[in-house]
C-alpha cells in the first residue's frame, strides 16, 4: 500500500534536498521550508497527477501562443482560438488532448509526468486516426504516458517547471522572461506522399487502393525528399534488380539515370503535368529499389537500417550513417540533430514498433527556447501532420527511434550554375545551383532559356513565379519575352527589389543572371509553368448532314486534362453512321464516349491505338465525349459522320426534283418546281461539314434548273442540300 501519493512524494523530496543545504540556521531552514511547502503544494493542487482538460487548455493556449510569436510571427493572445478538443484514449483513460486551430493543432499530455506539449503544428489540420499512420505516432508517446503510470514515475524537475511555467495566468511572462532562443526554419520545402501519382512508377497492384499501383513506400518517400533539398546526384552508380511477387523482377539503372531536378516540384496531384509527376515518381521508385522495397497494395516497407549503405552504393552519398537512439540521454541525442540541422543537414528519422511496425519520416527544423526544445516532422504524407514534436522520451521509457544522419553530397557538388542551360519540360523548377548552404558565384553569368514547345505540343504561354529571391543589390536578373536578349524585356530586377509573377507572349523565355563581385547571397529558386492550347472549350453542335470530326490538335499531339462534348444533330435523319479514319490515344486514360443523344444510351468506350468499326446510332442523332487525363498523350482520332435517309419526301418537299449524273466528275444538273414564293437556297456540303457551294434567291417560286460546275472539288461524299423557309430535303452526291 502506497503511504504518500506521488505529489506528496515530490514535495518531500525538494524539502529532503532544502534540509541539506548546510549554510542555513534550522530557523531559516523552517521558514524556507513552509514557504516552499505552500508554494509547491499550490502548484501540485493545479496539476495533480492527472492533468484535468481546462487545465490542460490553458497550457495549450500559453504555449502556443509563446512558440508562434518567437518563432512564426506576431499573434495576439487572444487569437489563440481552439475550435475543437479531441480526447485520445487508450482503455477508457484519456492519454492525450488535442486542440485544434482554423490552420493547425496542439497536443498536450494528460499526464503531468510527462513532457507537457508533445507537438503542434501552424501548417496542417490534425490527421484522422485511420489516415498516414498517425494513430501509430502518437501510440508512442501514448505508451510513454502509460509506462509512466504502470511504474508510478513522477515528473523530474524539469518537466515540473514546464508544467509550472505554462499553467500561468499571466502570458506575457512567456515573452518577457524568455531563455536561449534560437531554431532553424524547415529546410525541406517538398510535402510528397507515397500515393498516386508519387507511386507512378511502383509495380501495379489491382487490390490497391493508391490508384491501382503498390505504395512508394516512406522510407523512399523520406530518401527523395532529402535528394530534393540537395537537388543531387545528377545520376546514381550501378544498378540492382530484384525479384518480388506477385510482381516479378524490379529493377533499376541508376547509372544511366538522369534524373529530372529541373522538372521537379514541392508537390502535386493526380491533376499535376506528367513532367513534374513522372520526374518525382521515378526518384521514389529508385530509392524504393536501393533499399529493396518490400512493395505491398496496404504498404510498402524497408528497413532504415540499409538507407546508408543503398545511398552510398547507388546514389553517391557516402557519408551517411545509422544511429540508434538506445544509450542517449535526451540532451545528447537533441544536441545530435541540432548539430545536423546547424549545419542545413536534413535528418532521415525512424520509429518502430517491434515486431514489424514503423514509419520513416524527416527531421528538418527546430524550435529552442531555454530548455524546451521541438524538431519540425516532415511524414511524407503530403504536408498532412507535420509539425512540431518532442523528440524526449521520459521517466526512462525507451523509444524506438532511429537516424540517419550527415546525409550530403559527396561529389562535385555544389554545381554552380554556369553558361546556357535550356529547359523543356512542361513545367519546371531551376536555380543558381549553388545549394542550399553555400552562396552563388561572384562574376559569373548564367542563363535559362524556357523551351517547353516540342514537335507534338502546342505551348501558348509561360508562367514565371520566384519562389525565393535573396540575391545582392548590385547583382541583375534580367527576363525576356523569347529566346534571346533580343527580345522584349519583361522585368530586370536587383537584389533591392521583389519580384512578380511574369508572363510570355509565347512559348519561350529567357532568363539571364549577372554577378559582379562586390557580394553575394543565398541566391534564387525559380518555378515555371506552362499554358497549352484548347482544342475545345465547350459544346459543340454539328447539324450538317454529314462531315469530319477530330481532337482538333491537327498534326500535335491532343491536349492533356481536357473533356470536350459534340453533338451531332442532322435534320431529319433516319441514322447517323460514324466511320473513323485515325485513333491513336493512350489506352484507358484517354477515351472517347459515343451516346445515342435520343436516349442517352451509351453505345460505345473507345481507346488504344486500334481503328474501330464503323457506328451506327439509330436515332440519327449522337453525343460524343472526349476526355483525356494529365499523363501521356498521343496523336488523336478523326471521324467521317453520314446521315442516311434524310430530308422529307422530296416530293412533299420540292415537286419534280432532278438530279444527274451521280457520281458526277464535271458537273451536276439539278432541277425541281417551287409550288410556292419563298426564299430558297441550294448548298453543296463538303465531307468535312463545309459549304463549297451555294445558290440563293429571294421570293423564288416555280422550275428551277441549274448546272454546277464540280470539278473543282475533290473526290468524295457530298450533300447536295435544297432549303428554305417551309421545308428542306439532302440528296447523296459522289465526285468521282
């Protein structure tokens, strides 16, 4: 049986170590021992052993508060505004509190041994359980708390006083008595995921989820995110193959790799362009078969363990090595990342739950303010979580966790950008290639020209944006509207000044930097995108009886991301049959939709590279769909559409029509009675829907008779089309 509860148990230990403090008399003894009774029993009073969830709102307000205004920016207290608590629990108990905010959240122990924040966020909601692992996550600080409580450990002094600190009622304290303030900023600006499209390039897996492909993996994800940041090798050494199943031998040749940094961006979607997906989905892929990725449609896995050795052995990183957190204290192992991310080293981090569970992260940022201390999380889950986290463990509880550290270039790095560089992807992200430690060269001039244009696509525009600008005030960054200094100028800019977004005219641009060498600086990171051309933009109705249909791309390639409708509607067709002459699209993903317009019946679904049969609607009436995606386009279709059986009977139309020869090489005749006055007219449709012939009177009535000439025109099915305001009738014309 326990003779004195854990708060009372602190309280005799600090007047156990008051009473040894030999230069007091036993009467400043007793005084100094009352006053320090009463104001620890004050503060065990506020947080006894279980933290109540006002209490715990408070230091999550005071926190907060204090750690956006050191480290973010200016925000009032009362702006500190909670929008939801989520109690997370374990056996009935709550473990945890969290406080979410409009842009972030803030995680606070339930129990008072434990460190009071275990992390917070300005930049992510707070995840689902069920979404990226996170229930994982936090189940390791869940099980510190519990260890805490089975072994009944009280807090250490430490730990008191930050519960102490934060439980107070005047905030401005948290400001004005500040300590050791210093952090550094996230380093990696990439929020990648494991998902479709990242895992673009991962084996296919039909019971997948991730848009039929197996994960990349978060070991990989966490691996090419930290060769984002260095924006290195330019390609790898060796190659390895491997066989899994069910997907058989995966490989890669990372020696003739090279991969695309120019085509990279921080993040994107499955609406993203191909160019900056495929780019990233490949760097993935290779790191996934560096380590030997066990690919899975609910996850892909690998062990951290081998990161060091698959970056030095393929990638040409050859400094990196594996430490395991077992053996340090909280301070060592903190000062060990602080160091690393002193020096701008991303720090590969991992977690396991043995037997088998775990997640690979990045550690890429800190916060210190005295002795608090938090490191910015990266999950590789698209930005989703990440955040701010203790990285402590407490009362002896041991972590697994894992890093790998001195993750940097090993050779010819950093590249400096020198001479002519020319970029073509659709999109793209490019910069001094100084890095993101060192500065860019004095006297050095360097260029980019943005050719995206290729014989298949059709580039309207470019889009310039700076996505950092710290450059010196004598040093010039000059952009022309084409590709050479000839051109229009666009904007010049210096050090001194911010840059804006800038536009092309049409589908190239030039950019020139110049250095002198009176200073430098960290240099810039420039990001492009790409404007192509519509072929179509909304429904388009054809009402001839017949003519020709394509993708309108002509001799390019069709556009990506595009849907376009059409409907087919001749007047007083009995059907409509559709005969194509060219079909090439890129399998599923690109697909043209043919309905029956009467009744909505989708007729057919086609795709691939294969010429279809002929089709034909009923109703004599089509709706026609056309849609392709972001990835991989190709030539395109075409189509001829007749209307059969149309017009009225032509002798309830126009009396005694005529017409010969048909097929006809130099000249028709045609001849009819008008029963009645009333504006007429008499058209030559071609089979592309165009009128090549046209014959109009006003207030006509009686014979008409006329021979047109026809040999002008090129062989094939015409119409030959009788109008006017009452009535209307088509008659087949072949030139031969």
């Amino acid at each position: 049986m326990e003779v004195f509860s854990r708060g009372e148990q602190r309280i005799l230990k600090l007047l156990y170590l008051c009473t040894e403090e030999k230069k007091f008399n036993t009467s400043d003894i007793m005084k100094k021992l009352l006053l320090l009774f009463f104001v620890i029993a004050a503060s065990i009073n506020l947080f006894a052993e279980k933290v109540s969830r006002q209490d715990a709102e408070l230091v999550a307000r005071n926190y907060y508060y204090q750690q956006y205004n050191l480290f973010k920016g200016a925000l009032p207290y009362n702006e500190v505004v909670f929008l939801d608590v989520i109690e997370e629990t374990r056996n009935g108990e709550v473990m945890l509190y969290v406080f979410t905010l409009e842009n972030g959240y803030i995680i606070v122990s339930a129990e008072d041994a434990m460190t009071p924040v275990i992390g917070y966020s300005w930049e992510s909601a707070y995840p689902k359980k069920k979404e990226a692992h996170y229930e994982w996550f936090l189940s390791q600080y869940i099980d510190n708390i519990a260890y805490l409580q089975e072994h009944a450990i009280e807090a250490d002094f430490e730990i008191m006083n930050q519960w102490n600190r934060y439980a107070t009622e005047d905030y401005t304290m948290l400001l004005d008595n500040r300590e050791d303030v210093r952090n550094v900023p996230m380093l990696i600006s990439a929020t990648w995921n494991q998902d479709w499209p990242y895992n673009y390039y991962a084996p296919e897996d039909e019971d997948s989820p991730a848009n039929g492909h197996t994960y990349a993996g978060c070991v990989a994800t966490a691996m090419s995110m930290i060769m984002y940041y260095w924006q290195y090798p330019e390609h790898g050494s060796s190659s390895r193959q491997y066989y899994q199943y069910p997907y058989g031998t995966l490989s890669a040749d990372f020696e003739n790799t090279y991969y695309a940094w120019d085509a990279m961006l921080d993040n994107v979607s499955s609406g993203s362009n191909q160019d900056a997906v495929k780019a990233i989905a490949e760097l993935q892929y290779h790191c996934g078969i560096a380590v030997h990725m066990d690919y899975g449609p609910d996850g892909s896995g690998a062990y951290s363990q081998d990161v060091p050795g698959s970056l030095n052995n393929y990638l040409r990183y050859h400094n990196a090595s594996y430490l395991t957190r077992s053996g340090y204290s909280n301070t060592q192992w903190n000062n060990m990342l602080i160091q690393q991310l002193d020096n701008g080293y991303p720090v590969y981090y991992s977690g396991t739950e043995p037997p088998s569970y775990g997640h690979a992260f990045i550690v890429d940022g800190y916060n210190v303010e005295g002795n608090n201390t938090t490191f910015h999380f990266n999950f590789g889950w698209g930005g989703y979580g990440n955040g701010f986290f203790s990285s402590n463990n407490a009362g002896g509880y041991s972590l697994n966790q894992a890093m790998v550290r001195d993750i940097y270039p090993s050779e010819n790095y950093p590249n400096h950008a020198t001479g002519l560089t020319e970029l073509t992807k659709k999109v793209g992200r490019f910069m001094d290639g100084s890095g993101p430690i060192e500065n860019y060269l004095n006297n050095n001039t360097a260029s980019w020209l943005i050719n995206p244009q290729s014989a298949n696509d059709s580039v309207e525009k470019i889009s310039l944006f700076f996505d950092r600008f710290n450059v010196d005030g004598s040093d010039v960054m000059k952009i022309y509207d084409g590709e050479n200094e000839d051109a229009p100028l666009l904007a010049s800019y210096t050090g001194n000044d911010t840059p804006t977004t800038l536009h092309s005219t049409g589908n190239k641009m030039l950019v020139v930097f110049e250095t002198d060498d009176t200073g430098n600086d960290e240099g810039f990171i420039l990001r492009y995108t790409t404007t192509q051309h519509k072929f179509c933009n909304s429904t388009i109705t054809l009402e001839e009886p017949l003519g020709t249909l394509d993708d309108g791309s002509g001799d390019k390639y069709y556009a990506p991301n595009s849907t376009c409708r059409y409907k087919i509607t001749p007047e007083f067709a009995n059907n409509l049959t559709i005969t194509f002459t060219e079909f090439d699209t890129f399998d599923d993903n690109d697909f043209l939709e043919i309905y029956d317009l009467k009744n909505s019946t989708l007729l057919a679904t086609l795709y691939g590279s294969e010429l279809p049969d002929a089709l034909t609607i009923e109703s004599g009436k089509a709706f026609i769909i056309w849609r392709s995606d972001n990835f991989n386009e190709a030539a395109g279709w075409s189509f001829n559409w007749e209307a059969d059986n149309v017009g009225i009977q032509q002798e309830e139309a126009f009396d005694a029509f005529t017409l010969f020869p048909n097929p006809a090489k130099e000249k028709i005749s045609i001849a009819f009675e008008s029963p009645s006055t009333e504006n007429l007219s008499v058209e030559i449709i071609s089979p592309e829907g165009k009128i090549v012939y046209r014959d109009s009177h006003q207030h006509f009535a009686g014979r008409y008779q006329n021979d047109i000439n026809v040999s002008n025109l090129a062989k094939g099915i015409y119409f030959l089309r009788l109008s006017s305001a009452e009535s209307s009738a088509t008659k087949k014309i072949i030139i031969e």
